[in-house]
C-alpha cells in the first residue's frame, strides 16, 4: 500500500471527527448539533432578559410568589404596563423552555463530558433542563391563567406555580454545577503525552 494512501477506516471527510474529553471521536454532526442549540438558546435567553429587564420587583419576585396575596402585590407593583410586557413576554417564553431542553439533552448525549458509565449522575444532568422546561411551562400555563382572572384569585394555583419555579431553578442550578464541574475536569486534565515516533517502513 502506498505510504500517502488513506486507511480503510478513515472517517469520511464530511464526518471528521474530533476527540472528545474522554478520548474517543466526537463526529462533526454532533459538533454541530450541539453549537446550533447553545447559540440558539443563548440568543433566546438574552432577548428576554431584555424584554423582562423592564420589571420592577425582578420577575423571580412573581415566580418564586407561593401566596396569592404575595403573587397579587407584584402584579399591582408592575401595574398595566408591567403587566403587558409579561403577557407579551409568554410569545417567546413558551419556546424557551424547549430550547434550553434541547440545549441541555444534546450537550450531554452528543458530547463526552459525562460519560455513560457515571449511571444516575449521567441520567441525571441528561434530563434536568427538559424536565425544568416542562415546570417552566406549567409556570407560564398558571400564570397565564392567573392574570386573566380575577385579581386576587390563586387559592392552590400559586403554591403550585412557586414550587414549579423553584424546581425549575433548582434543576437549572444542578445542570449549571455539574457542566462546570465537568469543564473544570477536563481543562485542567494534564495533556496525554504521544508515545514514541512509529519507525519507518522499510
């Protein structure tokens, strides 16, 4: 076999491969795959913080309200102005959720960061931002509900929205120290040393 000539193995050349963490390949798609939702989430999350940056109380005071008495004096703080910007807000929120999902599930499955053998830790960092998407959207639902009615109705709705977000924000904290964990792990991981040049082929 001619020395320049390409192995039978070799990846194609629209699926290079990198090396991940862990030393094995990580194909060009996943790569991709992976960019694609984090940039899509990162612009989703900066156009609303620039939509709710308008509110004042911040809106984890009407996320984090586990009374209705609580829940109804933000609302009267924000007054109608306040509260269009957080009904108009909903339009982009209730995709949020399945964006960051997808963010969350890619950048575990389709990278080597958390390898499967780590069990209930992998599993664990894999479905917590899905499973805080499907709490963000019971949140916006009740809230959503909450402000159409009459104000000062809430009864059981607004514990039950305030222990949604406070999930939601805790998976998202559990996510957020578990990937930084991880890239502190791999960042400082002493390079592997290549072993000895191959000798020539007569």
């Amino acid at each position: 076999m001619p020395l320049n000539a390409p192995a039978a193995d070799s990846a194609p050349p629209d699926e290079t491969p990198a090396t991940g963490p862990a030393g094995t390949a990580v194909p060009r798609a996943s790569r991709a795959l992976v960019a694609l939702a984090t940039l899509a989430f990162a612009l989703s999350q900066a156009n609303l913080a620039r939509l709710l940056a308008p509110l004042d109380p911040s809106i984890f005071a009407l996320q984090l309200a586990f009374t209705p008495e609580a829940f109804w004096r933000v609302v009267d703080a924000w007054g109608p102005t306040g509260v269009a910007v957080y009904r108009a807000h909903f339009t982009f929120d209730n995709l949020h959720p399945f964006l960051y999902g997808a963010f969350g599930y890619l950048a575990v499955s389709r990278t080597r960061l958390f390898p499967r053998s780590a069990g209930r830790l992998y599993h664990g960092v894999l479905l917590a931002l899905p499973v805080a998407g499907l709490c963000d959207l019971a949140e916006n639902g009740i809230h959503a509900w909450l402000l159409a009615h009459a104000h000062g109705t809430g009864g059981l709705l607004v514990p039950l929205s305030g222990t949604c977000s406070l999930l939601k924000w805790g998976l998202a904290l559990f996510f957020t120290l578990a990937l930084a964990g991880r890239l502190l792990v791999v960042l400082t991981r002493p390079a592997t040393r290549p072993g000895p040049p191959a000798p020539p082929i007569p």
